[in-house]
C-alpha cells in the first residue's frame, strides 16, 4: 500500500477524492432528507385539506351516509368509541387510524333517519398527523394520515381521518437516490482523473529539477543549474532557492579547494627550508643554522595554528557567551608582547561583550601584528562603547591599504606587493580569521584611512 500510494499525485488523487466523497455523500444525505421532508410535508397539506373538507360538511349536518367521500383518497370518520361512521367505498383495509374496521356500524344510519336537528357543529382548528397504510382496491401503500376532530350537527365529537398517498414521496427519493449511487462513482473517478493529471503537470518542473539534482551528484560539476519554470508559484521559488544553494555550495568548494592549494603552497615552502638546513646539518654539523630552523619551526607552528582555527570557523564552531572585558583583554594582550618594532599606545574604556576570549585575543594579536608590520613610528589602540557595540580600533601610521584593496586583504593568503615576503608579511591568514571570528561573533571588521594616515582597522561586536 505504501509503494502504491507513495507519489505526491497518488496522495493528492487519493486525498481530493475522498474529500469529495465525503462531501457529495453529506450533501446527498442532507438532500434526500430535505426532499423527504418536503414531500412529507405535501402529503400531510394534501391530507389536512381533505380532513378539513370533509369535516366542515359534517359540521354541516351532512348526514354520514350522504357524505361524498370520493374515490382518491381514503377517509374515514370514527367516534368516541372508535366506532366507524363513515368510510370510502373502495378502502379495504386501514392502519394508523382511530379504529382499524373500514364497515360503518348501523346503528349511524338510523340515527341519521331519526336526525331533524338543523344545528351547525364545530370543527378544531389544528389537525394531528400519524403514519398508517391503507389498502385500497386491492393495493396496499404507506400513507400520511391527517385527523381532525369536529363535532357534528347532534352534538356528538367524531374524528376525520383523511390519508394522503406517500408513494410520490418514495419514487421521488428512491429516484434521487439511485441516481446520486450511480453519478456518484462516476464524478469521482472524473476527481480522480483530473487530479492527478493536474498534479502531475504541476509536479513536473518538480521532476526535472530532480532529474538535474541528480545529473550534478553524479558529474560532481557544481557550475550546472536546475531548470527555472517561467511562473511565479511554489515550484519556480523552489528553484532558484536551489539554485542559490549550488552557487553557495559552488562558492564553498572552490574556496575550499583554493585553501588546501594555498595552504599546500605555503606549507611546502617552509617544510623544504627546514628539510635543506637539516640535510646539511646532518652531513656538515659545522653549517647547521640552527636559528634558522627554529625560525622555520616557529613559522610551521603558527602556520598549523591558523590553518586548524579556520578550519574550526568554517566548520560552524560557534565562541561562547561568556562576558569578555575588552580594556583587561587589550591590556592583558598588550603586557604579554615582547619584541614589538614600534610602541603601542591604549586609549581604552571600560566595556564588556559575550564571545570567547581566545578568539577575541586573537583578532586583537593579529591586528596589533599587521600594524607594526607596517607602523613607521607607532601603533595606537582604542576601545569605547557606541549605542549597543563595543568598538576595538587598531591604528598605524604607516602606508595605509589602497581603497581598492579593502576588502581584499580580509582573502585568504592575500598579501599585497608590499607584504609578499613570507618573512615579513606572514601568510595571508591574519586578517582573514580577524574577519571570521568577528563575523562570528555577531559583528563587523572593516579597514579605512587612520588620523595618523596609516590603516584603521576597527571591530565592531555587539557590547
């Protein structure tokens, strides 16, 4: 059941099927109710007028066997002691009444000799209704009976039976009936068909956007595009949304194949620079640069640092929300550096962010490090609060970053012509985790023109 049943248009067939079954079938219902309804109330509007006919020519002083109960409909006139006075000719038979014997009693007709009263009798305004049959010239049929109780010209209280025939009432229904058991298989097998060719026409951008999915999977070639339907509904949205992912996933593969070449490239060179020295080393102890290998181990290790934080960043990790005093980091960072080319001067406030320490330390460290490569004389920097962020400025006094290259110094392994030595300008890697990490934390790091006419770098976290 689930394999037959487990496409879109088989469910949305099955569904709006069943929907309109169970519609028709409660509209059918309420309608034959009506219909019987309204027939049953005709019937009973047919019988009281003949009640009502026949009861004011016995309040009359017609006497019972004068009266002209005609042939079409069964009457039947009963007293208090259920004692028939009158009945049609041809009724044979009679149930729901007030005395289910059709031969009136005798004693009626003499009565009606001896009668010479010329009063006028009363008839009750509101007939009762009741269900009986009646079998009249040999056929037996339901009928609505309709009782009116009048009391005759002697004085004496008799009850009007008059019936109508239900046989119109249950050829109307029975015809309705059978009519909705045979449209009703036929209307919907059409709501069938017709929905699941909908759902199918409207499925089938659906399928070629999967037919082109799994085209990619299985090229692994991220530049190709799903189909784009010319209307504006669910389907189109759904792919340009597609799409957009493979082009962000594109962006990602290719900007992760260019780490691992960068990072192969400038691993390569200081791995080969080490090997060299201990090569020599080892076959002339007198040429070892010891220094120099250390430098080259120093350089590796810092290497390997920032390469496994990037991969910790573009992996989703997210810093913690622990509150981070930006004045005591920035002085705590500051007091640990030895060896700076120029000074650094603070003008810091107190304020307080939540991130990881670490991750800000490092953004901080590496930001103070691209300014002394490039500072003539000093490096100054700033903390303060502005509205809901906290504000860290690096600042430097040296040649300052092209406007143009703004935001390409935040690449990976970018350094430009005034940076490119491995020695001096590092890898590349500095201010692109510096981007990262402030990204992650919610905030923005971008460069402009210092006061002192250098860069200012200035990072911007919620406080």
């Amino acid at each position: 059941m689930g394999r037959v049943f487990g496409s879109v248009r088989a469910r949305a067939a099955l569904g709006a099927t069943v929907v309109v079954a169970v519609a028709l079938v409660v509209a059918g219902l309420a309608v034959l109710g009506v219909l019987r309804s309204n027939l049953a109330d005709r019937a009973e509007v047919d019988a009281g007028a003949t009640a009502r006919a026949v009861a004011s020519k016995v309040a009359g002083g017609v006497a019972y066997r004068e009266l002209d109960l005609g042939d079409d409909t069964p009457v039947q006139i009963v007293d208090e002691d259920h004692r028939v006075r009158a009945v049609s000719d041809d009724l044979q038979a009679v149930t729901g009444t007030g005395s289910s014997s059709v031969r009136p009693v005798g004693a009626a007709d003499e009565d009606d000799d001896d009668d010479d009263d010329d009063g006028a009798g009363e008839v009750s305004s509101t007939p009762e209704y009741s269900a009986g049959t009646a079998r009249v010239d040999g056929g037996t049929a339901e009928y609505r009976w309709a009782a009116l109780e009048v009391t005759d010209a002697r004085g004496e209280d008799v009850t009007v039976y008059a019936g109508a025939p239900l046989a119109t009432e249950q050829g109307a229904v029975g015809t309705v009936r059978d009519a909705m058991l045979i449209g009703l298989p036929l209307l919907l097998v059409v709501v069938a068909g017709v929905t699941w060719l909908v759902t199918r026409r409207a499925l089938r951008p659906v399928e070629g956007i999967r037919r082109e999915m799994a085209a990619i999977t299985a090229s692994t070639d991220l530049s190709r595009r799903v189909p784009v339907p010319g209307s504006y509904d669910e389907v189109a949205r759904l792919a340009r949304t597609t799409n957009e992912t493979l082009t962000a996933l594109q962006a990602s593969v290719e900007r992760q194949r260019a780490f691992v070449a960068d990072a192969s490239h400038e691993l390569r060179s200081p791995v080969a620079s080490l090997r060299t020295q201990l090569e020599v080393g080892a076959a002339h102890p007198e040429l070892l640069d010891l220094d120099g290998a250390v430098e080259d181990v120093v350089r590796l290790q810092r290497l390997a640092a920032d390469l496994l934080l990037l991969a910790r960043l573009d992996a989703g990790e997210r810093p913690a929300h622990a509150p981070v005093a930006l004045d005591a980091l920035v002085r705590e960072e500051l007091a640990q550096r030895v060896g700076d080319r120029v000074p650094v001067r603070t003008e810091v406030a107190p304020v307080a962010v939540p991130g990881s320490r670490g991750q800000l330390g490092r953004v901080l460290g590496n930001l103070v490090d691209n300014a002394q490569r490039h500072a003539r004389s000093g490096v100054r920097v700033a903390v303060r609060e502005e509205g809901r962020w906290a504000v860290l400025e690096v600042a430097d006094d040296g040649q300052g970053v092209p406007e143009g290259e703004r935001e390409r110094v935040f690449e990976r392994f970018v350094r430009l012509d005034d940076a490119r030595s491995r020695d001096d300008g590092g890898a590349g890697l500095g201010l692109a985790i510096a981007r990262d990490v402030a990204v992650r934390h919610g905030g923005t790091l971008a460069v402009r023109a210092a006061p002192e006419g250098g860069a200012l770098f200035e990072l911007r976290v919620p406080a």
